[in-house]
C-alpha cells in the first residue's frame, strides 16, 4: 500500500492483497486447500447436531484457527524459502515451529470437538 493512503481506498487495498493471499493460498497450499475443504464440510455438519449456538460456534471459530494458523505457517515458509534454498538450522527450526502451530492448533480442535460432543 502506498504510505498515503487513508480511509476507505485503504480497506478496499487492504481487501484486495488479502483475496490474493487466499488465491495463493488455495494455489500453492495442499494443506490449506485440504482444510478449507474440511472447514466447509464439518461446518455443515455442524447444524444437524444436537449442540448449542455457542457450542456450535465454537466448533466452528476451532476450525477457523486451524486454517489462520495454516496461512501464517505458509507465509512463514515462505518467506524462509525466499532467503535461500540451502539448509540451515534456523530455517528448519522456523519451518518446525511453524508445522508445531499448525498441529497444536488442531489439536484444539479435535479438543474442542470432542468435549462439545461427548457432554
């Protein structure tokens, strides 16, 4: 974005690098394709549960973390893969972590699935 830009100009940029992240996303991301995948079925069967409107948005906000978390995790490797593409111990380290957020927030998920479906 260009440093001047204000107000309503600003939303609509920002709205638009977001759509091409999402297309990059959806492009270069067999995992996050996997989850939005996932995000949009298991939402679905979401509203033929016995569960609250809060219990049932709660299933769904975990979904919705595991693909947040994806997306930075992709933007993390691929900012480590831009600096180089030979090894080294702090990008294996940053690419390990970035794989460790993405499990742990699914993780959650499955935490919060089950806890909501097995009360």
């Amino acid at each position: 974005m260009k440093p001047g830009e204000k107000g309503l100009q600003r939303v609509l940029d920002a709205t638009g690098y977001s759509v091409q992240g999402l297309k990059a996303a959806w492009k270069y991301e067999e995992a996050f394709r996997m989850e939005i995948i996932l995000l949009i079925m298991l939402t679905g069967i979401t509203f033929f549960l016995p569960v609250s409107k809060m219990e049932q948005l709660a299933m769904i906000a975990s979904l919705f973390l595991v693909v947040i978390v994806e997306l930075l995790n992709s933007a993390l490797e691929a900012v480590v893969d831009r600096i180089g593409s030979d090894l080294h111990e702090l990008s294996g380290r940053a690419k390990d972590i970035g794989s460790a957020a993405v499990f742990v927030s699914m993780i959650f998920a499955g935490i919060t699935w089950l806890v909501v479906l097995v009360n």
